[in-house]
C-alpha cells in the first residue's frame, strides 16, 4: 500500500502473534468470539457516547449498532464490520500495534506452561486470537474524531498502518477482513460461521447479522398471457415478497379443495435466481429482561458461559429478580464453580465482575460501588431503570440509588447461597435416609447424579469461596448474623466433615453455655493440642479453626444463637458444670502451687510471660504457654508479623 508506514511490534507482542500464528491449538473457533465480543464493546462505548451527545451516533445506516459478517470465497477471505465507536490512529498505535498490552506478558507466561489458548480473552489481548486462522489481516477503522485507517499485518514482527483514503468510506466502526490460512477454509462456510456465532455469541445486545446467498427456482408466469404484475425478486421489497408467498400458499389450498381449477392455472417457467440476504444470527433479546420463570437452567448456564468468558464451566447457582419501587431494576447473578487464581491474592484490587446497564445501555463492567469487595467472585448483570442516564459514571457512583441496588444485590447474593447451603443439607439428610432404607430400587441414573451435585454443591462452594464469606463477616457488619449460619468448620467430633455452627449447637451437652473453638496451623496440630484434649475428655466438642482469616472473624463475632464463643487457648476459660467439691479443691491446689508458680514467674521474667498460673484445663501435659485473654493469640501474632491481609 502506498504511503503506508511500516513499524515492528513490541517484542513480546510479536512473540505472541508467533505462538498464535504456529499453534497447533485445535479450537481455533474462539477467534469470532473474540472478535464479536471486541465489536460489541465498541457498539456499547459509542451507544454510551451518544447519551451525552446524539450526533455521535450519526443518521440513516451509521446510526444502525449492529455488527455484519460477510465471506468473500474468491478472496479467501472473512469480514467482521460493526458500527462501533471506532479507533483513532493514536488508538489503533496503541491497541493493536506497538505497545505491548498489560496482560500479553501474562499470557506469554501462561502459554509457556501449556496454558489453554481459550483464556486469551481474560488476558486482554483476545484480538491476537485471529492469527489462529488467518495469515493475513486488515483492519480498517474510522473514528469519529479522526479519518478512515487501516492496519495490516501477516503477523510477521511488522505492521503497516497507512489512512485509508481510496477505500469505501465507512461512517463509523471498525472492518476486520480475515484473510484465511489454507488450514482454515472451514470458516469460508456460512454455516459454520452461523454455528459459532450461535454457540458463543448468543448472548450479544446487538444483532448480528450475515450476509447470505442462496439460489433459488422459482416458477414464474410467462409473459404476455395473463402474466400476473409481478416484479423480479430482487425489486421487491421484503414485505411485498411475503405477502407473494403467502398469496401462493392461498392458491394451493384452493387447487387442492377444486380440482377443476388446474385447468385455468397461468402458463409458467422456472427461472433460478441468486438472492443475497442479511440474515440475523441471534435474537439479541435480552435474558435479564424475560419473567425469570420462562428462563430454563440451560439457558442460565449459557448466559453465565457469555458473561463469565469460561464455556466450559457450568455456574454452581442463579439468581434472577426484579426490584420494583423507587429504585427498579432488573439482576441475574452467579455463583461460579471455582474461583479465580488471585481472587485473595489481589483481595482489595479485585473489581465486581457485574455489570452495569441503564435502561438496557452498558455502563460499566467493573463498577467500583456494586458490590461489597466480598462478592467480587460473583458474576452477573445489573440493569436499572430509574438511574439517570445522562450523567458521567462518577456522578453516578455518588447516586443515592446506588446504595439501594448495592444493598438488595447483597441480601440477594447471600439468599442465593443460603439456599445452595440449605440444599446440601436436604440432600444429605435425604441420601441418608435412603441409605437406611436400604434403597430397593436404583434411583435413575440422572436423578440421581443431581442428589449427588446437590448434595457436594455448598462444599464446592466453600472451598472456592468460603474466604469470601469470612471477608463478608469481617467487613460487612450489617450482613455478619445472615453470614455466620453460612460458615463451616472441621471439628473434635467432626474431623472429617465440615460442620456448621448449627450442627455444633444440635450437638452441645446438656447446660453448655459457650461454642470451644482452638485456632492453629492445621487440622493435625489444632486436633492434638493438650487444650482439646482436656476438653474431650470432659465431652465437649471444639472447633478447629485452621484458616489465618478464622481469627479474625472470632475477633467480630461474640455469639451464635445465644452461644458465646470461647476460645481454648485463652486464659479464663471457664467449663461449664463444676460442683462445689471440685471448686473447694482446685482453691486449696491453687494455694498449694502459688509458691512454685511464683518461682517459676520469677525465673523466666516478666518480659518473656505475663503470669503463671495454676490451671485445670490440661489433662496429661503439665504445663502449657497460652495468651492472655486481651492478648493476641499466637496465630493472629502471625499474620500481624507477616502482614498477609
Ligand atoms: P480487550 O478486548 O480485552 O481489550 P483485545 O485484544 O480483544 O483486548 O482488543 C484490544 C483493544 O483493541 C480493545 O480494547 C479495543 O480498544 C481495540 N479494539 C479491538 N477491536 C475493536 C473494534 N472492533 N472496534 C474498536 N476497537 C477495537
Ligand atoms: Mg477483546
């Protein structure tokens, strides 16, 4: 091209269009979800300039948001075209050019350890995607603020980016035309085109539609006799077509009820005619606006796969309600099967994954003041009816009905996982019973694979969130009593099975005032502490507390259900039921030991302990170190020093 200027990509760019262009990755098809998906951002970032200022949008065709894929055989060759908001030349430099993206060296890295080329969408450099299937590629782009470009590159270390002045003109947006790789020539089929987009881009708020070619036979008066006033195809209009059919459909009832009418029929011809269409793909109807009842599980699962990017997990619960009074809007939110790799990491850097619309128009999709840093692991969508719309997004972090979404998206979050709790518990009762009934008949194979998915589905949860809901306690106090019910433990009467605090309850001895709980490193060093074992011995249950967050949340919480909690290893441990015998005796023991124990204070200074003290809570170990009961416990003294929250 003349006039083009040619410049390298950053190294680590060029070095991951090489892994791309090379790879023997086998589900190439990801390369049109990327680039939908890429289209549609900019379809949303041009509606959401036009709130502010309509002639952004432009008139007649331009204003159309939607997004047209074409195939070109002859040339080879793929277009995805959108009315998008475009990219300047400065833009077009730095998204697809020279600057290396944030997350390329990430996914370098991912890649190097066998890393699965289906998260490259999650690590921002998704457009790359498309050297999976072509050798060539153009990008031609026209911004609103700037003239027609076009990038192009054979992923070869260069690119060349020249203005586009000879080329057709288009408005607005942005044109990818693909240029297909003898490897993937499958793409060049409308139907295989029309698959993909319905399995990943189903969920996209703006019609695709593909231009589509087909011949048709069709029988047409001859002319002269009674040739009917019929024009040819291609004049007519899409309505005027309709209606010729069904007036054809009309005529054949008829010849059917008479058969005498054969006989007057017009002379005909066939004539084969080529008709090309743009055809929509999806029906772009918005899940979240539908009854939630006339949506099916199956349809949820697809939408969280759209949201969430990750097709290949299956989400472990929904929600999908509609708020209504002054503040109105629509939700959908989802509980994901596992949790991403630096959720706790990255803990207070972490964005909410809901997203934001107003009265159906993309906002935002990390909107700071959603929700709670706590449930930033969920996935989901917000639309609001009542928030204004033509106020910038920092206005509209300050809105009053802000608080309100944020507050019911929160009871919502926790009632979804409640009951995912509460289904687990059903489920394990019913398994139970079953098991003593000694279950004559096989349940059906499905059935019972969904007893089972219950019945694990909270312990999934919890071992990729229960971090979350501990946070949740420790941060969120409005919400700390409908969380606690939610967290669970290993414990002296329960190593193997996490219990809830419910079930220590249900378990307690007769005149139990408090809930023992012991913190530690692990379940083995907590399971064997002299402190446990004292109170075994005496039946009491003790809750292993193992997780560094289990401190804190014991710091924000006094009681469960009237129960006080009480930790182990703190100095006034009181054991409930002693008889005045027992009381008598340990007073005279106390004077007995005082002048050992004031030996033994004095020997190790008072800068290495506060106090020795005579105790009943050991049973064969004869003495122990314990902290004071105002003192930080050892393990909080830990994580103080290491600084890990
Ligand atoms: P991501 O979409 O995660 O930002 P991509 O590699 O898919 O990463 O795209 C890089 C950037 O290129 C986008 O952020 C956007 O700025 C720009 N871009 C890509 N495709 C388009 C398009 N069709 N219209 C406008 N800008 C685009
Ligand atoms: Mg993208």
């Amino acid at each position: 091209r003349s006039g083009a200027e040619t410049r390298p990509f950053q190294a680590e760019v060029s070095r991951m269009m090489d892994i791309i262009i090379h790879s023997l990755y086998s589900n190439k098809d990801i390369f049109l979800r990327e680039l939908i998906s890429n289209a549609a951002d900019a379809l949303d970032k041009i509606r959401f300039l036009a709130i502010t200022d309509k002639s952004q949008l432009g008139e007649g065709d331009a204003s159309k948001l939607e997004i047209r894929l074409s195939v070109d055989k002859d040339k080879k060759m793929i277009s995805i075209r959108d009315r998008g908001v475009g990219m300047t030349k400065e833009e077009l430099v730095n998204n697809l050019g020279t600057i290396a993206r944030s997350g390329t060296s990430a996914f370098l890295e991912q890649m190097q350890k066998g890393g699965d080329l289906n998260l490259i969408g999650q690590f921002g450099v998704g457009f790359y995607s498309v050297y999976l299937v072509a050798d060539y590629v153009e990008v031609v782009t026209k911004h609103n603020d700037d003239k027609q470009y076009i990038w192009e590159s054979k992923a070869d270390g260069s690119y060349a980016i020249s203005e586009d002045a000879e080329g057709e003109p288009l408005g607005r947006g942005t044109q990818i035309n693909i240029y297909l790789k003898d490897t993937a020539m499958e793409y060049l089929s409308e139907d295989k085109l029309k698959e993909l987009v319905q399995r990943y881009s189903e969920f996209i708020n703006f019609p695709i539609l593909m231009l589509e070619t087909r011949t048709e036979s069709k029988e047409v008066p001859v002319e002269g006799e009674d040739a009917a006033e019929e024009k040819p195809a291609e004049e007519q209009s899409e309505q005027e077509k309709q209606k010729a059919e069904e007036a054809k459909e009309g005529e054949t009832v008829e010849v059917d009820d008479e058969d005498e009418e054969e006989e007057k029929k017009p002379k005909t011809k066939t004539v084969t005619e080529t008709i090309t269409e743009w055809k929509a793909l999806n029906d772009n109807q918005a899940l979240w606006l539908r009854p939630p009842g006339n949506v099916s599980d199956e349809e949820y699962a697809k939408f969280y796969k759209a949201l969430s990017k990750r097709e290949w997990e299956e989400p472990l619960a929904h929600t999908h309600f509609k708020a209504e009074g002054d503040v109105e809007f629509k939700a959908v939110m989802f509980v994901p099967p596992t949790a991403p790799q630096d959720l706790y990491d990255n803990y207070y850097g972490k964005k909410p994954s809901v997203k934001l619309y107003v009265r159906r128009v993309f906002i935002s999709d990390s909107f700071e003041d959603l929700l709670p840093k706590w449930l930033s692991f969920l996935v989901g969508l917000v639309d609001s009816d009542t928030m204004p719309l033509n106020v910038s997004r920092e206005m509209l972090q300050l809105h009053e009905g802000l608080k309100v979404i944020k507050k019911k998206l929160v009871r919502k979050a926790i009632d979804m996982i409640k009951k995912l709790a509460d289904a687990e518990v059903k489920a394990q009762k019913e398994a139970e019973e079953k098991k003593e009934e000694e279950a004559k008949e096989e349940e059906a194979g499905e059935e019972k694979k969904k007893a089972e998915e219950a019945a694990q589905a909270y312990g999934k949860f919890y071992s990729a969130f229960g971090k979350s809901l501990k946070m949740g306690i420790i941060e969120d106090t409005s919400n700390r009593r409908r969380l606690l019910p939610l967290l669970r433990f290993y414990s002296s009467k329960s190593p193997d099975k996490l219990a809830s605090l419910a079930d220590y309850v249900g378990r307690m001895k007769e005149g139990q005032k408090h809930i023992y709980y012991l913190v530690g490193g692990s379940k083995d060093e907590v399971a064997s502490s002299p402190f446990v074992e004292a109170l075994e011995e005496k039946g009491y249950e003790v809750l292993y507390m193992t997780d560094p967050l289990d401190e804190y949340v014991m710091q924000n919480v006094q009681e469960f259900e009237d129960k006080e909690f009480a930790n182990v290893s703190k100095e006034d441990l009181k054991l409930a039921g002693k008889d005045e015998d027992e009381k008598k005796r340990e007073k005279k023991q106390k004077e007995e030991f005082k002048p050992l124990a004031k030996w033994w204070q004095e020997a190790l200074g008072s800068g290495a302990v506060g106090a020795v003290k005579v105790s009943k809570r050991l049973a064969s170990t004869p003495c122990v170190v314990v902290s004071s009961k105002y003192g930080w416990s050892a393990t909080m003294e830990r994580i103080a020093r290491s600084q890990t929250l």
